[in-house]
C-alpha cells in the first residue's frame, strides 16, 4: 500500500461526511426567483438600477431610462422641451431631494431636479471623456464623479478636477462608495483611497487593486473589495486597511465579481465578470462561507450579469443584458424529504414543547433550530437520545415510546389505520377516535370509554391551558371536558363552521375551525364566525397557534395565514371582516394544510419555529423574523380616458365640454407581490364614499355633471398596509353652453317672467270679470232702485200728499189730526230711507271715499243738532286699497253699526277706529249709550244682517254690551279677503288696470 493511501482515505471519508451537509443546506433554492426577459417587455442592457418610492424601479439601460412598478415596464422620457444626450445610460443616483443624476457611456452627467428641469455636463463643464461607473457624495455633500478619464467633483455650475491639496490627482477613478461612519472610500489610480468624514484630504492605502474593480459594505461598516485578479476579499474598516492576514483569512480568491452587495440578512450578493451568473455568500458563524450560484440554466434571464440592488422591501433585483432578475427570500421553507418513499408528514409536540416529526417508519426526527445546517443522521440522533415520552402514529399501530422501551398500543379490536383524531394529555393519557362511532380513552394502561358520549367518532381533539380536552365531530358540534364536566356546543350556539377540522384554546378564547370557517365562542355563549375581505382564507383550517408576539398562524386549505391574535378576536365580536397576510406557494409554502391527519398540522417549538405539516411534507417558518411588513405602497394617478382620448391626469386638468363618462388609470409601487396590490378610491364631487376597488387598477365613471372634482386612491400590499395618504388630483369638467350657470340663471328668469306674465295676463282676465260682473250687478241695482222710485216710492209720497190734505181738512177731529200727522212724521222717515237705500243701490259702494270718509258722511247726514252724540274717528295705518265688493259690505256693516248708535243708544259719544295692519282690516265702533236690551223689538234685523254679512266675507264680528255703559262692535277681515295685491305701476299697465 502507498504510503499515502491512509491520509486518501481519510480525505475521503471526510468528504463523504460532508455530503450530507451540503445536500442540506438551503442555497437560491430558498429563494423565490422572478424573471421579465426582454421578449416579455423588459429591457435589455441594464447597466444600473436606483429605487424611488413613487416609481420603483429606475432602470439606466443601453436604450434609455425605464421605470418598473412591478407590473409594468414604461420608458422614461425627458421632460416636456429636453432631451436626454444619448439613449446608452449607464449610471444612476438619487439623491435625497428627489434629483436624478445619469451618466451615460460618453456623453457625460445630466441632472434632473424634481421639479422637473433637466441639465447636461460636458467637457465644456469640465467632464473627461469616457465611462463614468460612480457617482457619489461625500460626507460634506460634495458629488463626486468616478469617471475612466479621472476623478471629478461638482461646485454646483461645473465639473472640477482634485487640487494638489486634496491629496490626489487627476487620476482615472473606477469606484466610489460612502460608509455610515461618512468616510469616502475611492478606487483610483490602481489603489485604495480614503477621504474622512469632512475632511478635506485623500489618504492613500497601500492595497493595489486592479481596473474596473468594485468595493461593498458590511452593516457592521466593514469593506470589502471585488478586485478582477485577486477575487473578493474584506480589506477595511473604520480603522483604515486591515491587517493582510485577516484580508487572506477571509478571502473568496475564486469570485471574479463586476459587482458587489451585501443584503440586509448579512450576506454577499455578487455579479461575476462576463458570464456565470450571480453567487451568494452565505457567513454562517463558526462555520466556512458557503457560496451558492445561479445562472442562466436555473433561470437566469442571461449569464451576463452586472449591476445589484436592494429595495426597501428586501428583494434582491440582478439586472443582465436580457432582462431583469428578482430574488426574494423564502418565509416558508420545505423540510428536505429522507427518502422519496417515506415522506415526513406528522408532528408530535412533547410535554417540554420540543417538536419532533416522523414518516411511516415512525422514527423521529427532532426538529430544532440549531440542527437545520446539520445532516438530517444529527436530526434523527437527537431524538433517538430523547429522554421525552412520544407518541407516534403509524399505519398498523399506536407506538408510546419511552427512553427505555417502545410500547405499541392496540385499543380493543380497533385499527391505528382506522384513527382520526389523536390527543396526548400526559406519558400515561391520551384520547382517540377511530372509525365512525368509537372514541376511547387511554390512561395508566388500560382503554376506558364515557357514557356520556355519542355513539359516532370525533374528528378533531385537541387541549386547553386548563387541561381542557377539546372534542370536535363532523356534524359540526363541539364538546368541551372541564373538571369532568362536558358542555355542548352547536347549533343553538351559533356554531356553524361545518365538520370541525380543529379546535384551539388560545388563553380563555375558544376557536373553532372546520371545512366552511372559523368561529370565535364570544363572552354572551354564542360563537361568532371570523370574517375574512378575501373569501375562503379561513376555509380547510387544520391547525391553530400563537407566537410570543401574539400573532396567530392558522394553516389551512388556502395557504398559511398570519394575523394579530387581539384584532382577529376583536373584529370577529364586532362582525367585521379582516384582511390577513397569505403565504401560499410563492412564499414557499410546498403545498396546503394536511386535512386528514389525526394531530394539528401547525406546532410552534421554543425556539420561535413554526412547523407545519402539508400535503407535500413537512415545512417550517422562523416567527421571530418571517415576512416584516412591508412599507406601504405608493399609488400613483397614472392617465384619464374619455371618448376614446386619453392624457396623463394632472392636478388642475379641465377636461372638455360634453364629457359624461371617465376613465381614470392607478397604480402603486409593489415590487414584491404587486398581484396582491389593494386599491380604495372616491370621486369627491360625486360621492364621498370610498369605493373598494380589490387589485383593479382602473376607476370607471359615468353620467357625470360638469363641475370640479377631486379624486383620491389608495392602496395596500400583502400586509395590508395601506398608504397614509392618498394621491389625489383636482380636475374640473368643462360644461357646455347649456349647462353653464348664466344659462341655467337666464333658464330661471325667463320660467318667472313667464309666471309673472301667465299671473299677470290670468289677473287681467279675472279683473274684466269682476269688472262686468260688478257692472252687471250695478245695473241691476239701478233697475231695482228705478222700479222702487217708480212704485214704492211714488206710491208713499203720494200717500202721504193724501194724509195731509185729510189732516187738514176743516172736518178732522183734533185727535185724528194729531194721529194723521205722527204717521206722516213717520212716512216721512221711512220715504227718507227708502230713498236712501235707493241711493246706495245706484252708487253700489262708498265711491271715491275711502272707509273712514264714508262713515263720516253717514254721520253728517243724520245727527241733528247739538242732541247728537259726539264722534271721535281714529285711523291706524297707512289706508290700503280695498276690494270693490268686500269694501262695500264693510262699509253698510259699520253704517248699521253706526245707525243704531246714533238714533236707539241715547249716547253722548260715539268713537270710531279703522286700523290698516299686516294681517288685515280692524273695524271697532263703540258708544256710551244705554246698550242692547236682552231681547231686541220685533222689526229690528240689523244686527242680523251684519252677522250674515260677515259669515259670507269670511270675517269676524264680535259683539260687546252692557247696560248703562254702552256697545262695542268689531270687525276683522284677514288680509287677503279685504285687501287688493300690490302691485307696482309697471304691472298695472301691462294688465291694463288702471283703477
């Protein structure tokens, strides 16, 4: 034997020892890998790549500048009037104020500021010719260019080259790159240079670097190099150069990188030079890096790879000459299967909360957090030296397995093969359902049964903290034992999930998961259903827990769920829907929850692992640092659309007359799970309401008014977290000559001109009516007060003629006389009033006298002498013009009022008061007279006629006297009854009333 042969063998066994670990180990394939090749709209040629949080992606490609969203790819052009100096960009910075530097291929730097003006540097600037890889500040602010033809820096108008007392020359720079501690690091001049924070001095180090390498920081500060000849190697720190020895100890001399990036989990991102891909350095403590690759072959847009970036979201993006590259970490990730037949599927959590997992063979595994970069031979050795009963559930038996000996369990005639649902609550207690109708109890060796139970098998069981056992059955009921009490739970209760699927007891709050949802037991008795806005997350749930941080993961037939234990439970009570984060497949999940396995399908270990059991074996996700929530996206108002036109939106925007229907086009940066995108919107001016919108990212309005507007979105991503403020634009929708508001006001005035018109015509008309019917009935009184004059009148005078000539005849007996002339005084007066009355039929009104006057004449023609009583007329208010008719009928009720107090009152004094108010016409008479007697005389039927006369008007009439003091007498009549309209003078000659 060679007397190498025992140290081959030994190398070689070495190895074989260490090919279980590297087949273990997760590399890119716990990654999620998304690739837009340029046959699917994607540039090609991407040189370099920046992040902006209201356009994602900025891509500097050989044809130009792009912008992706996560959805779509859109080329950005210069602003309105510039144009950019060439199309091959090759170098992108943002700065914090918005402004975007390009440096192109060789066509120098443009600077685009956020308000949009655009600036290009040149060699009149001061710009060597050439490629321009770097652009960085240093810690004073000061932009530096890093360009082939040397180093420049910017004073604010030009490009200036380093003064002898920077401590550099005018050298060709391939990198730059700032620290958090603000110390500048610069390759340049074929080595490494440092310029500290505010400094004003480079300081060379002594480390030769070749061209076109390329520097990247560590987040504890640390420098690393990608040089192309000596490979990747960490060269210094905040201390200046480390020590050759830690350079060489830590050196990756095999990695030719173009570019280099440390991610936020700590390891090294790199592009290879020319071809092969990216790697990944994975810095494992205690342990040697461990590079992983990814080429074209796993599905890589193109072997060619260049520039590297992390957004705030945590993906990695690789841009190539064929496309663009995303890679984002795995939340969930699949347990490596021992063998293709013996799939791991089951859980078991012992009494100490340590997990194990097993196959068909049932031989444990131990599922711990510092075992996942061991072999799975180290997995299965922990279990084995386990000093922890477990039980175990195989095809043909139930296996209790102690540190000293297995015991397999055969409860009665049943088959483990026939088992549905399984608890352990101790080493020597443990419940069971088997088949349809037989649920046995196990406890210190021997199977007991409980007649309290039904004859039909359960299909979940499960404990409480309590050491409640919880009891699930597929028609839907639940049973709870509590101090060997059981209470029951159904439909009565409000428990409507389907057959119960699992059961958890989470602190003092019950949920019930079956194949239709989820329920929560409220504090009235009544279990409440959980409500979810997307439909069917909380469908198929096999397994419930809670995390230290007291989120819930709920693995189910949609995927696995997380949510905040207090707002689930809260919006349950209260009948609101919740919105949970779903990791399904593209988070790594292998498939759905396990539905028919006899334990809970999610177990969370001490160390913050949650292990889940699917349909395609065993997976687990770390709690303590899976999916953060992800910055809330930002929507962005993209274009509007109206009568087959469209035009970018903008705030201000007056859209034409006549439109009636819009199209207003959103969307909002997501760069990881941009399908999962929610939008929210309103158009105030049309509804104040928000709308939910889901993933569309289109609004579509109809039948709307011109007017101004203000539309509002919003957005959220997978986490639900929405934006804090919406992006809103103010638009204004021109009307046409119709709906304008002069036209509407000129509409208005010529609809109440031709009112007034239509009144004022309708008055005339009814005027002429009043008018020829008052002429009608004027004409009749004079008829009548002619046929009286000629008969009754007539026939009186000459009655009274004959009873004078008989009164004075010589044969009169002096009594008669006396008789004869009292009746002719009397005749007399009833021909006076007569005449009187014929009088008032021919004039038919007070004439051209208002009220008061008349009454006045009234008393004037009939106090006779210093025997009448005094009258006092008292007017009140401006006089109105009165109602022909209504007038007339006033004016004989306050004559008859008036009469009697100046011929049957034997009054002293006689007051009248005429008040003209707002509400209408006060007519008041009173004297001091002797006042009515209790019944009136027969004959005497004036008062009567003034009560007819008023009920006829509509007024009122009241009546007041006492004996020895006198009469009052009122009338009123409401305005609209005894007034005319008024009307101006211009109103009056278009009726054509001129009275």
């Amino acid at each position: 034997m060679s007397p190498r042969a025992p140290f081959r063998l030994l190398i070689w066994l070495a190895c074989l020892c260490l090919l279980p670990a590297l087949a273990g180990a997760q590399g890119l394939n716990a990654f999620q890998h998304t690739a837009w090749v340029v046959g699917q709209g994607a540039p090609g040629d991407i040189w370099d790549m920046a992040e902006t949080p209201q356009s994602g992606l900025l891509l500097a490609t050989g044809s130009g500048l792009y912008r992706f969203d996560g959805r779509q790819f859109t080329r950005q052009d210069a602003p309105d009037g510039a144009r950019f100096p060439s199309s091959n960009m090759t170098t992108l910075r943002r700065d914090d104020d918005g402004t975007l530097w390009i440096a192109y291929y060789n066509a120098g730097i443009s600077q685009w500021t956020r308000g949009g003006t655009l600036r290009h540097y040149q060699a009149a600037e001061g710009l060597p010719p050439g490629l321009v890889p770097k652009l960085e500040r240093d810690a004073s602010g000061r932009l530096w260019a890093a360009a082939d033809g040397g180093l420049r820096w910017f004073d604010g108008t030009r490009w200036q080259a380093p003064t002898a007392t920077m401590g550099i020359g005018d050298v060709p720079a391939h990198w730059a790159l700032r620290d958090r501690f603000g110390t500048l690091w610069l390759l340049a001049g074929g080595q490494l240079w440092r310029l500290r924070a505010h400094a004003t001095r480079f300081e060379p180090l002594p480390l030769p670097v070749s061209r076109l390498s390329v520097l990247a920081l560590r987040a504890d500060g640390q420098l690393w190099l990608g040089d192309r000849q000596h490979g990747v190697m960490p060269v210094a720190d905040r201390n200046g150069l480390l020590p050759e020895a830690q350079r060489r100890a830590g050196a990756l001399p095999e990695l030719r990188a173009a570019r280099l990036r440390f991610a936020s989990d700590g390891s090294l991102w790199g592009s290879f030079i020319a071809s092969g891909g990216v790697f990944r350095v994975n810095f494992e403590r205690g342990q040697a890096p461990r590079v992983e690759r990814f080429d074209a072959a796993q599905g890589l847009t193109s072997t060619t790879a260049s520039p590297l970036l992390e957004d705030r979201e945590h993906n990695l993006w690789v841009g190539t000459n064929l496309g663009l590259n995303r890679f984002r970490e795995h939340d969930v990730r699949a347990l490596p299967l021992p063998g293709p037949a013996d799939p791991l599927r089951t859980l078991y959590r012992a009494q100490d909360g340590s997990v194990f997992g097993y196959g068909e063979d049932l031989q444990p595994l131990a599922l711990q957090r510092d075992l996942l970069a061991t072999p799975m031979s180290a997995w299965r050795q922990v279990a084995t030296r386990t000093t922890q009963p477990l039980w175990l559930l195989g095809g043909d038996v139930v296996r209790l397995r102690r540190a000293d000996a297995n015991t397999d369990l055969h409860p009665g005639t049943a088959s483990a093969r026939d088992l549905r649902a399984m608890v352990a609550l101790s080493a020597d207690e443990a419940w069971f359902c088997y088949g349809a109708n037989r649920i046995v109890h196990y406890q210190q060796g021997q199977w007991l049964t409980d007649a309290r139970l039904p004859a039909q098998a359960c299909s979940s069981l499960s404990s409480g903290p309590r050491k409640q056992l919880l009891m699930g059955f597929p028609d839907g009921h639940l049973r709870v034992l509590e101090n060997r009490t059981w209470r029951h739970y159904g439909a009565a209760q409000g428990l409507d999930v389907g057959p119960i699927s699992t059961t958890a007891m989470i602190g003092t709050r019950l949920w019930v998961a079956g194949e239709n949802g989820l329920a929560l037991l409220g504090p009235d008795g009544y279990f409440h259903a959980a409500r979810t806005a997307t439909p069917g997350l909380f469908e198929g749930i096999t397994g419930i827990v809670q995390d230290r941080n007291g989120q819930y993961w709920l693995n189910g037939a949609r995927g696995l769920v997380r949510i905040e234990g207090d707002n689930l439970a809260a919006a349950t009570l209260e009948g609101r829907a919740v919105d949970p984060r779903l990791f399904d497949t593209v988070d790594g999940m292998p498939g759905i929850a396990a539905q028919s396995s006899p334990v809970p399908s999610a177990v969370l270990a001490p160390d913050g692992l949650l292990w889940l059991s699917t349909n395609q074996g065993l997976a687990w996700l770390d709690t303590l640092h899976a999916a953060p929530r992800t910055p809330a996206p930002q929507p962005r108002i993209s274009q509007v659309s109206w009568t087959n036109q469209q035009r970018p939106l903008r705030d201000g925007d007056v859209l034409p007359a006549g439109t009636t229907q819009l199209q207003i086009d959103y969307t909002a940066v997501s760069l990881t799970r941009p399908e999962r995108t929610r939008y929210r919107y309103r158009l105030i001016g049309l509804d104040e309401q928000w709308q939910e919108a889901g993933t569309l990212t289109r609004a579509l309005f109809t039948n709307l008014p011109p007017g101004p507007y203000r539309f509002e979105v919003m957005a959220a991503n997978q986490d639900s977290v929405w934006s804090e403020h919406p992006a809103q634009r103010v638009f204004r929708i021109a009307p046409m000559w119709y709906q304008t508001v002069w036209f509407k006001a000129l509409c208005v005035l010529l609809v109440l001109a031709g009112i007034v018109l239509a009144v004022r015509l309708r008055s005339r008309r009814l005027t002429q009516l009043v008018r020829a019917r008052l002429k009608e009935r004027h004409a009749e009184r004079e008829r009548i007060a002619r046929e009286l004059h000629d008969t009754l009148l007539q026939g009186t005078q000459g009655l009274i003629l004959r009873l004078h000539a008989v009164s004075h005849s010589r044969h009169a007996h002096p009594t008669v006389r006396e008789a004869l002339e009292a009746a002719m005084q009397q005749a007399e007066q009833v021909l006076a009033e007569g005449r009187e009355r014929v009088s008032l039929l021919r004039d038919g009104s007070t004439g051209d006298q208002d009220l008061g006057a008349a009454l006045v004449q009234v008393y004037g023609e009939r106090a006779e002498g210093t025997d009448s009583p005094a009258l006092r007329l008292n007017v009140e208010g401006t006089p109105r013009a009165l109602r022909p008719e209504a007038a007339e009928e006033v004016y004989l009720m306050g004559r008859e009022a008036l009469l009697n107090a100046l011929q049957h009152a034997n009054a002293g004094a006689v007051e009248v008061e005429l008040a003209y108010t707002r509400r209408g016409l006060r007519l008041h008479i009173r004297d001091d007279g002797d006042g009515l007697p209790d019944t009136l005389p027969e004959g005497r039927w004036g008062l009567v006629g003034m009560r007819e006369r008023a009920e006829r008007l509509g007024a009122r009439l009241r009546l007041w006297s006492l004996a020895g003091a006198g009469t009052e007498v009122e009338l009123f009549l409401p305005r609209d009854r005894i007034y005319l309209p008024h009307r101006p003078w211009r109103w009056r000659t278009v009726s054509g009333d001129t009275a």
